[in-house]
C-alpha cells in the first residue's frame, strides 16, 4: 500500500478524545446533537462519492477532507466540492488532529491496514462492507477499537433500507409465524471486480440482511459455485443452515442476462416476498401456506393448502446510506454501540470466509 508511515498520535491529543468524554459526561441528546463531527473519507472511485454526497448534506457532521490515491478521482471530487480539501495520501487524514472519524470506502483488501492505522490514530472508522478480508483482521480490530474506546461501523447498507426494516418488524411482529426459510437472489450482468470474488462483492448484502432479519446463530455453511473468466467465482449458491430447521439460500451471479433482486422469506403463517426493483410495494405478504393433518402413514397425509389475503406494507423510502451515515455520527456523539458495529462485520466475514472454503472444496460442509 503506499502512503508515508502513519505516525501514530496521542488519541489525547486529538479533539474526538474530548469530544467522547464531554458527551460521556453530559448526555444531553440536543446539545449533543449540535457538535459537529469531523470526518475524512479515504476512497473516491464508484462508492465514494455516495458517502461524500452523504456526509456533505448532513447537518450534524463536518466533511474536512477526501483522500483517493488516484489524482483524477480528487478532480472529480474538486468539481463537485470545491472548497474540500484533498489529497492524495491517506496518511494526510489519519494523522490529521482537526479529524474525528475516518470513511474507508477503497478495495476490501485495504481495509484493515487502513482501519487499524485509523483506529491507532485515535479515529473512529466507518469500514465499507465486507469489514475485511479475514476473520482474524475483524478480531484484531474490535479488540483495537475497545481498547481505544472507538466505534467501529461497518456499512451493511441494506438494513437501513425502508424494505429491510419493514422485513424485521413483520417477523419480529410474528406476522409471519415461525421462520421456515430466507431465499435470496442478486443477480446481474457484472460489475466484474478484478480482486474478489462475487461471494465477497455482492453476498456481504444478502448475508448480512439474512443475519439482521433471522436474527440466530447459524450452524453451517455450504457453497457451491464457478470462475468463468478470470478464475474468481462469478456465481456462487450459498446455504446457510440455522437452529430450528431455518435455511437460507443466497443466489449471487455476475453473468446473468437481466438483474433481479428478489428475496423470499417463508414462515410457517404467511409468507413475504420483497422485489428491490418495484418502484412502490416492494414488499408483498401472502396469507399462503400448507397445513398437514397427519394420519398415520405417508399414504394418510391430509394435506391442505391454504390461499388468502395479499397486502402491501408501506416502506419508507429515504435513502438508505443517509440514514445510515446519520446514525453513524449519533452512535459517535451519543457514544452508541452502532447495529452494524465490527461484531456484525465480523458474523458477515466469517460466512464468507466459509462460503469460500466450501466454493472449493465443491459443496463441503462447514461447520460454524
Ligand atoms: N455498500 C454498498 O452498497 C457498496 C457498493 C459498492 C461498493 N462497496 C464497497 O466499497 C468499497 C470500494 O468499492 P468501489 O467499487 O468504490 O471501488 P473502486 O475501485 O471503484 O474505488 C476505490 C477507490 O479507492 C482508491 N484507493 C485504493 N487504495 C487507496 C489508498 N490506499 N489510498 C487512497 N485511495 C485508495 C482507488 O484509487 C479508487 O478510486 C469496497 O469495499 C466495496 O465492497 C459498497
């Protein structure tokens, strides 16, 4: 990686150590809200300017500076954000006083160099999805940010999404009875990504909404799945086994003619499916299912299935990645453990890390 030797400060001598404890000591949510948390973001290529865009319109936050390593992405930004400062060094905002919290939003296998020099700088570190490329590195950096006394967010996006919080009421609300299976399927025409894998692009989303919404440990993790042009998976079929006879299945493919996101969740009551690509009721529940009066042999099955009403939720429709950002900077000032902090980061990474090892080992079971 390049960059000169991160110098690692004195979390002291920086201002989000004062920041922490005046709003350790107070805990007056409105006057809180009004200090302003300084961020940099390091990473301007597709993602980046989304969190920029982001974090530049919220009112509680202050955007100093964006780093890309890559100087005709800081032109980008410089037409966009003329008076932002930029550079192309990403020690420039990790060793920066005047920054409280640093966006990592470049390739995965970055991710934990430049998280862990931020953290060791006294940062707080908002790390795109996935948080890292093993489960080891996750472990290394939650134990860095307790100590610290830092927040780690990792951005699994979708779970401030209006469809995925409605998912969790619905279940959490036992409208769907008890969970029978999570099937979910992403799939499109690329976008190829020449560092990983499609089980560690596009899976961190589905994974981490199954892990949200399912809300279980999981037991085990089969993979199966094939490299067509550069020897990494471009298609990958993942099951993920729970307690309780809860399965998921995760569909992630890169060579499909047309894009579809749709993920059904069957319960034992009703049954829900949520097209990503409608434009409103995204959501639909079934008051669909199957009964069985059971005789005494397989022959004496009295089997019923039952048809009823279809309704439409309503979602909220902010965009997700605002309401994630903003609750990113409440968690920093109102020193809240983030839903989506490293211990989630590191569920997510240690499914993938699984789902790989079955991938090769062509559909081996791993056990969690
Ligand atoms: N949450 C989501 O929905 C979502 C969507 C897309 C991508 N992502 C994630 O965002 C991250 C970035 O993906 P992307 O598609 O934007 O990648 P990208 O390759 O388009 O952009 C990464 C940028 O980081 C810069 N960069 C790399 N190393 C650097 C360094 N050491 N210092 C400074 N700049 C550096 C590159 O020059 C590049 O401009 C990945 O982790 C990806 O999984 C998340």
């Amino acid at each position: 990686m390049s960059g000169k030797n991160v110098p690692v400060l004195d979390r002291a001598s920086t201002d989000t150590a004062g920041l922490t404890k005046q709003v350790n000591a107070e805990h007056r949510p409105d006057e809180n809200a009004k200090k302003s948390v300084r961020l940099g973001v390091i990473g301007y290529g597709y993602w980046g300017p989304n969190i920029v865009r982001n974090f530049h319109g919220l009112d509680n936050c202050q955007l100093v500076a964006v780093c890309d390593k890559n100087p005709a992405a800081l032109k980008r930004a410089q037409k966009v954000y003329p008076g932002l400062r930029l550079t192309t060094d990403f020690a420039d905002i990790l060793t920066s006083p005047d920054i409280d919290a640093v966006a990592v939003v470049t390739p995965v296998w970055t991710h934990f160099e430049l998280a862990k020099a931020a953290l060791q700088n006294g940062k707080h570190v908002f790390v795109e999805k996935p948080f890292t490329s093993t489960p080891q590195q996750a472990e290394e950096l939650i134990e860095l940010a307790e100590q610290k006394n830092l927040k780690i967010m990792v951005d699994h996006t979708f779970l401030f999404s209006g469809p995925v919080r409605k998912i969790r009421q619905v279940i959490d609300a036992g409208t769907l009875g008890p969970l029978y299976y999570f099937d979910s399927t992403r799939v499109n025409l690329g976008l190829f990504q020449h560092d990983v894998s499609v089980v560690w692009d596009l899976a961190p989303h589905d994974l981490s909404i199954m892990d949200y919404v399912i809300n279980e440990k999981p037991e085990a993790v089969v993979a199966t799945g094939a490299g067509h042009l550069n020897g990494l998976a471009d298609m990958a079929f993942i099951t993920v086994y729970f307690p309780g006879n809860i399965i998921a299945h995760i569909n992630v493919n890169w060579l499909s003619p047309v894009k579809v996101r749709t993920t059904l969740i069957g319960g034992k009551d009703k049954m829900l499916m949520w097209n990503d690509l409608e434009p409103d009721e995204k959501i639909k529940i079934y008051d669909k299912g199957v009964d069985i009066a059971s005789g005494q042999g397989v022959y004496d099955l009295l089997v019923s299935y039952r048809s009823g009403d279809v309704w439409a939720p309503k979602c909220e429709q902010t965009e997700a990645l605002k309401v994630e950002l903003d609750y990113f900077i409440d968690c920093i000032v109102n020193d809240k453990t983030p839903m989506n902090d490293g211990a989630a980061g590191l569920r997510i990474v240690r499914l993938l890390d699984a789902a790989e090892q079955s991938l090769k080992d062509r559909g081996k079971v791993v056990t969690l």
